[in-house]
C-alpha cells in the first residue's frame, strides 16, 4: 500500500477550516463558504483544493474533536481608548477542551476593537481567550476594568512600582495608562482567534 501523501501547508489551512466549520455548523462548508472563509478570489482554488483532498485521500485527515466546549462571548474589548465593558453573553464560541491551557479555570471570549495592540497581532474584530483571574505577571496581555470601563493592554511597571498598562500598536497615539487608583484584573489572554481565517495564533 502507497504511504499517503502529506498535506501542504494551504492544504493543511483548507483541513483546519474544514474542521472547524464542521464543529460549529455540524457539516462540512460549501464551496461557497469554503472559497469566502479562506479569502480566495474564487470557487475554484477552492474547488481545486478539495479535489487534491479527495484525490490524495486527505479528508480522512480531518478528527473532528469530539471534547468541544462553548465558551461565552461576553462582548467588545477596548485596544485603544477604554470602553464600557459588556457583561451580557452575546452568545458561545466551540473550542476543544483540550486545548485550553486549564482544565478547572473558567473562561470567556471577547471581540478585540482598535489598534493599540496590533503588534501584539491583536487587531479589530479578533476573538481574544481570556482566562479568568484576579491576578497577572508583569507582561501578560490582561483585560483590566478601570472604573466600569474595561482594556486590553500588557500589564507593566515603572521604576517606582507604579503599575502601568502598556499598548503594543504601531499608532503612535496609544500611551501607557499610568494606574495610581485601583484597577482590577478580569484575566489573562490565553489565545487570539482570527475568525476571517479561522486562525488560532
């Protein structure tokens, strides 16, 4: 028996997709929906993929996970000015279970907005994982809520040991917030979803 050629790296991309859509949706996506997730121009790179799939017998490659999970998304977070922070569960995101870092801690989703930690590869419209926690290591990406607002900056320090929460942007009107009043720490980013792709980074 032939041993089975492996995927390239774009067929690799179409599988994830494919894996993806299926745990969400319950089906395998149209070409359709395949050829628009993917950002192709057209039906038929996707057509072609699919076909080099089957023909090379790659779509047994796809495990559908079998331990997913709904996570809530709880709203918008803030990467540039703060803004109000949304308590109401918009609705759940499926990720394996096995893929979360914790397995007692709980978790919830929030959709980035702004540019204040896109060199952080953190940009508008991405979901971000966040552990959630009171507390956070000098240089972890957290989600503090100062006051009723809450922010998605890298948590640091200065010299005299007042706290600061930093962007990571390449605007160069995102400054550090200096907090000399009380902050509290919602969580830790675990991972970043880009949904246009359907990329964990």
């Amino acid at each position: 028996m032939n041993e089975r050629t492996q995927p390239t790296l774009e067929q690799k991309k179409v599988l994830n997709f494919m894996r993806h859509y299926k745990a969400v949706h319950g089906e395998l996506p149209s070409l359709t929906s395949l050829y628009r997730g993917l950002g192709y121009s057209n039906k038929s790179s996707a057509q072609y993929h699919v076909n080099t799939l089957k023909k090379n017998g790659l779509l047994d490659l796809i495990d559908f996970p079998t331990d997913m999970i709904k996570i809530p998304l709880v709203g918008n977070v803030s990467c540039g000015p703060a803004i109000l922070a949304e308590e109401n569960i918009e609705g759940y995101v499926p990720i394996e279970a096995s893929s979360l870092k914790s397995k007692s801690a709980k978790y919830f989703f929030l959709r980035a907005n702004g540019d204040s930690m896109n060199k952080a590869d953190i940009e508008t419209g991405d979901f971000v994982l966040i552990k959630q926690q009171p507390t956070a290591n000098l240089n972890d990406i957290i989600v503090a809520l100062v006051g009723d607002d809450a922010t998605l900056k890298k948590l640091s320090r200065t010299d005299d040991g007042i706290p600061l929460l930093k962007p990571c942007s390449s605007n160069p009107v995102h400054k550090p917030q200096y907090m000399l009043e009380d902050f509290s720490v919602l969580g830790v980013l675990e991972r970043v979803i880009k949904p246009q792709m359907g990329v964990v980074v």
